[in-house]
C-alpha cells in the first residue's frame, strides 16, 4: 500500500430532507426534572429557541458543576429523544445538546454521567450516523467530533468498545465510515491511548479492510494505515507499509514480508502496539506451507519475546501464536526447524509465565484492578482529605467514572504522578466542598496521590526498591540503550556510580558485562561523563605482540596517559612485586599472571576515578589476588566496577552489585551474598552447582592400540630442561612425570613458576632445549586449550564457529598442531634427513621421499616409504626406530597423526554434526551458523574454543586457566563434564575450588621445578581393570531430513532349555488345532 496521505474524507451525508422539524415530543418534560430551564426548548422545531436553551444549559453546568448535571437527569433525556423517531427537532437537538457543552467548556461536569452508567449515550449517537434525516445526521456527527475532542484521554478505553462494535458489525454503512473517522480523530486528540489500545483495534480493522461496501473498505484501509503510524518501534517502522499490504493481500505478501523481518536484528523493546501489528502477519506465517517460511516466523517469535518486558504485553496474543508453533513442534520433518520453533515455544511460555502443558487457550485471567476496589479507595482518600459534604459513596457517578479512569491508569502500569493529576485531578476537585481555588486543588492533589500510591502498591509486583540517594558524589547518572553486533544487550538501562564506592558487574555470559565496560571506555554510551570530566581506565589484557620485547619500565613510559615520572613509576612497579632488576625484563618473558600485575601498576600510575577491572584475577595466584583485594578496598577517592566469576573475590571487594538481567540495569547494595538474598536465581554467580537443563559433554576418546588399562602412560617426560631464548634464567628443570587416561592433575604454582611453560612441551608448542626427552604414544590425540584462551580465534573473528571448524579441519587434521614447533623442521633436522635418507640397496643408493603408510611390528610401527624417482613397486618398510634415528622422526609424527586422525574417528566435518557438537558445550546452533565470533561474548567464545579443542576425541584434555571468562554455571558444566571424560585431564587454575572437584594428583612448580603428589605411574599396563574392548552398539542413524532412525529391536536369543520349551508348546498348539506361524520356529 503506498504511504501517501489519504486525501480528507467528510462524514456521510445523504440529500437534506424536503420535511419540516417536527415539534418537540410531549414526553420530554417526563424525561427532564423541572428547575429554572425551559428543556422543553433544547428539543425545538426553532433552532434559535434551541440555542438559546442550549446556551442556558451551558450556563447552569458551569455554574452548578457536577450537582446541576446530576440534577438535569441529562443522559436519559438524550437518549429518550435520540430515540424519537416522529420527532427529528429531538433528534438533532439531543445531538445539538453535546455540541454545545463540549465547546461551551462545560464538558467535565457532564463527562462523568454521558460516558458511564445504563445509558449508552455515545453508541446511540453513533447509530445516529445512518439517521435518513441530515439534519439530526449532521449534528450526530458534530456532537461525536466535539465529544471525542474534549473527552479524557484516558477515558478513551470507554469509548472505544461501543465504537469498534459499532464499526464491525454496524448493519448500516454510514455507521461503520462514520465510526472509522471518530477513530481517525482519536488517532489526533489521544494518540498515546490508541496505540495502547492497538491490540483491540488491528483486528477490527484488519476484518472491516474486507468490507463488501467500497467505502467501508476504502476508510477502513486509511484508517489502517493512520492507526499504523502510531507504532513506535524503530526495527519495524520500514516495514509498516509491508505489514499493511499483507493484512490486504495476505496470499502474495506474506512470504516476502516474513523473509524481510527475518533478516532484521531486533533491538527495541517490542510493546503490545508492535505485537498488534505484528501478530497477524506472524499467525499467518505458521500457518504458510513451505517450511523454511514457518522456521522464519519461529525464529522472529523468538527474536521479538527476549525484548517484550512483561507477560501483560504478550498474553493477549498467545491463542494466535502458541497453538501454531506446538502444529509445528509436531508435525515439521527437519530437526533443526523443530528445534528453532520449540525454542520459540519455550521462550513465549516463559515470558509468559504459562506452565510448560499450556497451548495458550486455556489462559488464567490476568491480574488487573478491579473498578470496586478502586472506587473503595477513592472514597477513603476523599474523607481523609475531608470531605464530607457530600458524603462520597461508591455509587457516585463522578466515583465510578473517576474509578475507571484509576482502572485503566493501573493497568497501563502508569506511575508518573503528573499523569494521574492530568487524568483525574480536574474530576476530583468537582467533588470538593472546599471554599477557595487553591484548597481545592491542594485537596485535590492530596486525594490523587493516595489513591495512586495505593492502587499502585495493591498490584505491582512485588520488588525491592533500595535508597539510590546516598551521601557522595555522583560520577554518573545516564539511561541509555546498548548493542553488540546484531544483539541488544541493554535497553534504555540507568546506570548511576557514586564516588568511592566498587561495583560488581553480575549476569550471565553474553548478557553485555566486558561489552559495557569497552563502551565507555569508547564513550559509547550516552550520558556517561567525558574523559575530561571523569577519568577512565580499562584494566585489561592489551599488551600485544608489537611490544613484546620493550621492557617493563619502557612500556609504562612510553603510554602517554600515565601521570607521573620515572621515579613514580619505578616506586609503583615496585609496590606491586616487580624488582629494580625485574622492571628491565623484556614483556615476552612475562607469564600470565606477571602481565595482569603490569596493567594494575599501569592503572594505578593513571589516577583514575573510573577503574573498569575485567576479570583481574585471571592468571593472578593466592598472595596477588590478595594483594589486589587490599588496594582496591583502600581506595576511597576512585570507583571501580568489576567483572569478576571468582566470587570470593567479588565477596571481599564490592560495596555494591549491579545486575543485568534483561536488558535492564539494577543496583542493589551488599556484596555477593547479600545480592544472591535479593535474587535467589542468581546462585549460579556463587556455587558452583550443575544445572539439570545445562550440561557440558566431552566426547570420548576412542582405543589406543597397545592400550589396555587407563593406568598405562601416553605422554612421559623425562629429565626435561627448558629456557626462553629471550629470557636471562632458564624456566624448568628436570622434569619427570607421566600422564594416562586415568590421570586427573592440577599443575599448581605462583606466577611464573613455570606452569604454562611445563605444558607447552607436553602438547609440542615447545620443545626442550635443556636435555631431555619428551614421548607420547604415537595415536595420542591432545584437546589443549591455552592460557590466553582467544589466541586460538583472534585470526578468525569474522568467521562463524562453523566457518572456523571448517578451516581448520578442512584436511581431517588439526590445522593448529600442524603449526606447533614438533611439526616444524628446522635447517638442521633438514641436513640430517638429507644424510640420513640415504638407504643403499643391492649397491644402488636410493633417497627417501615420502612416508606414506603404517603397520603394527610387535609392540611398535614399521612404515612404507617411496624413493625419489622410483616408482611405487620399489616401496620399502623401515621400523620406527630406524627412521628416527636417520633424523626423520617429525615425518613420522606427522603420519602418527594422520593415522590417529583415522583411526579415532572420521567424524562428517558438516553443519549438523558441528552444531550438535558445539551444542554439548551450551552454545545454541543460531551462534554457531548464523553469528560471526566477533559478535561473541567472551564465554561463548570459551566455548567455541573448547568444541574446538575436542573435535577429535582427544585422549587427553589439557585446559590452562579454564576458569576465565566461564560464569560459574558453566564452571559447574565443565566440572561435571571433566569427571564423566573418559580420559585425561591437566588443569592448570589458580581457581582451587575449581581443582579439588575434579583432580586426585597434583604437579607443584615452584622455581621451575616440579614436585608431583597424589599420582600413580605404573611400567607397563599397570593392574587396573581391563578397558572394554567389546565394539559398542552401532551409532545412531538418521534420514535424509536428519530425523533419528529407530532400529528394530533384535530378538533375544534363546537358552536350550527354553527353545525345547517353546517347541512343546508349539506341538501342543498344533494337536488342539491352533495355526502355528513357521517364523515362531526359527
């Protein structure tokens, strides 16, 4: 439908009547009491008799007020004569009547006793529209123009319901077009309460856009378009004329329509206007056949609930949605359509808060305010403000009209003071005896505002509010909305810091804690202070490899916001451990937990108000993670927020908890203990207790040949020595220590003592350089994740998880361990694989080419190598000692790969074996297909790089500091997860909560030499029971549509005894003429 404006239309009219006004009907002075007016003459044939009476009447309702109107007895006055059809002068004179007290400003006393009680003043008056006289036709029209344009906004939900019936089901059709332009007009004067009113008025419309009558039709498609614009949601407002040409032509617009908003990124809060519009298209797009179109729909359902606030907003259309989506859950063939609309299901039913058996049909009305109560409350106010005189009665009409305005204010959640006094104010003081202008109005205040607090507090939800006007400065005080990528994560939020105080940063992982932080940093966010005013410092790990060999002092130096000399910085490096001699170190040699101390000393030589701490205690061991806690407790001038999965930490540090949860911020005061009382759910930030509906699985290793007991090693060490090339000290010495499938160690030790680097040499990133050897069976599959855990993706973050797993298997190889230093030949294993590839045969030198294949010789390997220019029928086999020993032992590394590639498993590198894998470790199939790593939060990114370091069915996982960035839900996963794995496991953590619940052996280094307790090294297969060799059940098969097979259950087999059993009862079935099937014998 195009957009233009539709040109005005007038109301209907037909030609005037030839006939005189017939007089006034005798029965009106029954209708009207007697008092100083001649109400006789407001129904005049005369229309100069009947403005004067009119003028009167004006009169006496703004000098009598409410009293007079009640006294006039005017509503059933009106309706006696609206219904007069021997008389059109009381026809249009009833009409005539409203015109005149809504432009003579005496509207507010009558307001009350037209648009409440038995008398339906404004639906006859909407009959009037089809009057065959144009005269009371005409002022129908006007009475209902100037009506509409004086009445309470708020009292527009009165109105409506008789307009809108009138509209649907009007046998006239100057009625319903009349009606369309009162709600056009509507659209003007109370814009706000239409589009609240939105999910009562798109269904009507979108019914009476059919109409058989071409003018119906033609001002129910303007008024559509009108009502439409006053939608207020920014990720839609290009699709509203879309939206309207599918309520049209449903057939062909639809599926395109759906497609369009599919691709659109959801980031404003959807509100019950959005959904109205919305919701038809939604409900038709489940019902489309093509399943891609019915997946879309889904996965917008999905989209738009995570921004709906709450279940009063979504409960209204859930009949046409959630029915739906179950049809579908039951009924679509692809897995991964089914499991895009059950996720849809699962999230409408939470929003919703339905039990998981509800379809939506069957819901339990809302909680809403009841008019009587309201009304009991109001009279209460107005005697305790005084009033007696009347004494106020629930009956009242004032009372009751008063009371559904209250009603209507309650169930739109309104809480602004302003607005109750705008709506209800001008109603109350009518009701006041009080003698002067300002009692009246301070009277009425007084009544308005405890009958808000307490219609308020009688049906909002039950929350906490705490004191946010504490002593001290403010910092910041800003509401603002924030995005990652295609993700909101913060929805106009309030964020409000005061001088001295620490904040803890608490939600889960891909809530926006790390996202929020960069952004003021980058002075995204809107309100928050210039660095000018208030300075900022990210503390965070952002020493790249640029600046790797600058030494420690020199990297202070040469950052230009630092404030403060070289003595200054020399005295502040020292005061956090780093020594006179230490401070000249080149950064490279720094471990992990040495680089997180230099960005504290940095922060602290920055003089901050603002410290954002992301993660601190990542790499930090005991003793620094204490002193950290001490300075940051010691600091009364500067604020910190802190982001933070180590608990007791954040117990002994913040003042404060601020929790994103829904795209909302909230404050609550207290540490982490205190903040789990507030918000039970919020456990998973201080135990770590396993989730039920989250789980981690590792996958299992498969047999290693040779390998019969978990007790017998894969990967040895012996008397291992190794030094950085950069560094001045050498880093290990003398290392021993063995590792078998039933090893679970935790490598402990402060920073620097070697840790990280004793696991680089155990997986190939290193290789010792100080004597020593290093072995591991030559099938061993490594999963290893690294200390600085991104270093795995930082090359990849425009990928999707899936694209990444793609890459890097694409050759059914790890393209990582290809890259490790065990992997690399270097210029003199070149030279001695040059001398020792020659091999004489029969007197003729040949030189070795390739190795090529493998074969079991005893309890080792022999393998085929090909000659350069020779063909392949001259192949030969050679041990593997052999060939080692003529230098080419990373050549049959790179074959023991390959082949234990092969042999552990040949999983299909396709999109449904990767999102079910990637599923295991919590991250869901539209993160992994659909979003690019860089729009990742930095626990999911943990994930990827943990589905990725167990791809292969790993013998062994090594996981160095597995416990940053992982909120503690999924630490308790990871737990679980590691104690179930049917293999290895080295963990190095400074996390010992962490440790104790998974490992039995522990490797302490200290002084790069390590002390292991706790372990079982056994030679040879150790006596622990035998690993089942039996071949499992055959794996699960699927259909083409990737549905499960279910496999025919094998018929038990049975023992001798029982088959000569089965046999006799056979033959005595035959004897007594039973028909025995032939298959029952087999």
């Amino acid at each position: 439908m195009s957009t233009d404006r539709a040109p005005p239309r007038s109301f209907p009219s037909v030609a005037p009547s030839a006939t005189p006004l017939d007089s006034a009907p005798k029965d009106l002075k029954a209708a009207l009491p007697e008092s100083s007016l001649d109400k006789v003459s407001l129904f005049s044939a005369d229309a100069a008799t009947r403005q004067a009476a009119q003028e009167a009447l004006v009169k006496i309702l703004k000098d009598g007020g409410p009293a007079a109107a009640g006294t006039l007895a005017l509503p059933e006055a009106i309706v006696a004569a609206l219904a007069d059809k021997k008389s059109a002068a009381a026809r249009e004179g009833a009409a005539a009547i409203i015109s005149a007290i809504a432009e003579g400003g005496a509207f507010p006393a009558v307001e009350p006793f037209l648009l409440t009680g038995e008398h339906d003043v404004f639906g006859k008056l909407l009959e009037a529209f089809a009057d065959k006289m144009a005269g009371p036709r005409e002022a129908a029209v006007a009475a209902v123009r100037a009506l509409v344009q004086v009445t309470s906004s708020w009292a527009v939900a009165l109105i409506l319901p008789p307009l809108l019936e009138q509209v649907r089901t009007a046998g006239k059709w100057q009625i319903k077009t009349g009606g369309l332009q009162v709600l056009d007009q509507l659209v003007v004067s109370a814009p706000d309460q239409i589009a609240r009113l939105m999910p009562e008025i798109i269904p009507v419309l979108s019914e009476v856009i059919w109409d058989t009558k071409s003018e119906v039709k033609k001002a129910a498609r303007a008024s559509l378009k009108k009502v439409c614009a006053l939608v207020n949601n920014k990720d839609i407002e290009k699709f509203i004329p879309a939206l309207q040409e599918c309520l049209i032509d449903p057939v062909e617009k639809v599926p395109s329509t759906i497609q369009l908003l599919a691709a659109t990124t959801f980031v404003s809060e959807v509100d019950g206007p959005t959904l109205a519009l919305m919701v038809p298209l939604l409900s038709r797009g489940l019902n489309e056949r093509p399943t891609p179109i019915r997946r879309k729909t889904a996965l917008i359902i999905d989209n738009m609930s995570t921004l709906v606030d709450n279940e009063h907003v979504v409960r209204p259309f859930l009949p046409k949605l959630l029915p739906g989506l179950i049809k579908i859950e039951e009924t679509v063939a692809d897995p991964e359509a089914r499991g895009v609309v059950k996720k849809a299901i699962k999230k409408l039913r939470d929003i919703a808060k339905l039990p998981e058996t509800s379809d939506g049909t069957d819901l339990p009305p809302l909680r809403l305010a009841n008019p009587a109560t309201i009304a009991a409350l109001l009279v209460t106010a107005l005697k305790n403000a005084g009033q007696t005189s009347p004494e106020p009665k629930a009956d009242d009409a004032q009372i009751i009209y008063v009371s559904k305005l209250a009603v209507e204010l309650v169930n739109a959640r309104e809480t602004e003071p302003t607005e109750w006094q705008s709506a209800l104010g001008k109603f109350v003081a009518q009701y006041l005896n009080a003698t002067d202008a300002e009692s009246v109005k301070a009277q009425a205040q007084a009544v308005v505002n405890e009958l808000r607090e307490k219609s308020a507090s009688d049906d909002a939800e039950a929350a906490v509010v705490f004191p946010d006007e504490e002593e001290g400065e403010d910092l910041c005080n800003c509401t603002f909305s924030l995005a990652y990528g295609a993700k909101i994560l913060l929805n106009t939020a309030t964020l409000r810091l005061k001088r001295g105080h620490r904040y803890g940063l608490c939600g889960r992982n891909g809530t926006g804690k790390s996202t929020l932080m960069r952004a003021i940093v980058n002075g995204q966010v809107e309100g928050f202070p210039s660095p000018d005013v208030v300075r900022t410092f990210y503390v965070e790990h952002d020493i790249d490899g640029s600046e790797a060999e600058t030494s420690i002092l020199d990297f202070i130096k040469s950052d230009t916001r630092v404030q403060a000399d070289e003595a200054e910085i020399r005295t502040s490096l020292a005061s956090v451990g780093f020594s006179e001699e230490r401070q000249g170190y080149p950064i490279s040699s720094l471990s992990g937990g040495w680089k997180m101390k230099l960005a504290l000393a940095r922060a602290i030589l920055f003089k901050a108000d603002i410290l954002l701490l992301d993660e601190p205690t990542n790499h930090l061991d005991v003793l620094n993670v204490q002193w950290l806690i001490d300075y940051l407790t010691s600091l009364t001038h500067c604020t910190s927020i802190i982001v933070s999965h180590d608990s007791d930490f954040l117990n002994r540090t913040v003042t404060d908890i601020i929790h994103l949860n829904r795209f909302k911020i909230k404050r609550y005061p207290g540490n982490l203990e205190e903040f789990v009382k507030h918000v039970p759910e919020a456990k998973s930030y201080y135990e770590l207790t396993p989730a039920e509906e989250y789980q981690f699985k590792i996958p299992d290793p498969p047999m290693l040949d040779g390998v019969k007991t978990k007790e017998k090693s894969l990967l040895k060490m012996r008397k291992v020595g190794f030094q950085y090339p950069t560094s001045p000290v050498q880093q290990l010495y003398d290392i021993t220590l063995q590792v078998s499938l039933s090893s679970r160690v935790a490598v402990l030790g402060p920073n620097g003592a070697g840790k990280s680097t004793l696991v680089k040499l155990l997986i190939g990133d290193s290789e010792p350089n100080k004597g020593g050897e290093v072995w591991k069976h030559p099938n061993l599959v490594i999963g290893y994740v690294a200390q600085h855990a991104f270093h795995h993706i930082d090359q990849h973050l425009d990928k999707t998880p899936l694209e990444y797993m793609l890459w890097r298997y694409q050759t059914g190889e790890d393209l990582e361990d290809m890259l490790k230093a065990n992997r690399q030949i270097t210029e003199e294993e070149e030279k001695k694989m040059k001398e020792g590839g020659v091999v004489v045969i029969e007197g003729v030198k040949r030189l070795i080419d390739e190795i090529v294949a493998r074969k079991k010789l005893k309890q080792s390997y022999e393998y085929e190598i090909t000659f350069k220019n020779m063909s392949s029928a001259d192949n030969l086999w050679m041990s593997r000692d052999e060939l080692i020993k003529r230098g080419f032992e990373k050549k049959v590394l790179e074959l023991d790969t390959r082949e234990a590639q092969r042999l552990g498993m040949m999983r299909p590198l396709v999109r449904k074996e990767i999102e079910s894998h990637f599923a295991d470790f919590g991250l869901e199939a539209e993160f992994v297909t659909h979003n690019t790593m860089r729009g990742l939060s930095g626990g999911q990114k943990v994930k990827v790089v943990l589905g990725a370091a167990t791809w292969r069915k790993p013998h062994i996982i090594c996981l160095d500091e597995p416990t940053n960035y992982l909120d503690r839900e999924s630490l308790a996963a990871l737990i679980e997860a590691l104690k179930t794995f049917g293999g290895g496991v080295l963990i190095i953590t400074h996390n010992r909560e962490f440790s104790e619940s998974i490992c039995t052996e522990v490797w302490a280094m200290r002084d790069g030499r390590l002390e292991a307790s706790g372990h079982n090294w056994v030679e040879g297969q150790g006596s622990g029971p035998r690993i089942d060799t039996k071949k499992e059940d055959e794996e699960d098969q699927f259909d083409a549509m990737g549905n499960k097979i279910e496999k025919a259950k094998k018929a038990k087999k049975l023992s001798s005894a029982e088959a000569r059993k089965a046999k006799k009862e056979r033959i005595a079935r035959r004897k007594r003429g039973e028909e025995v099937f032939t298959d029952e014998e087999l």
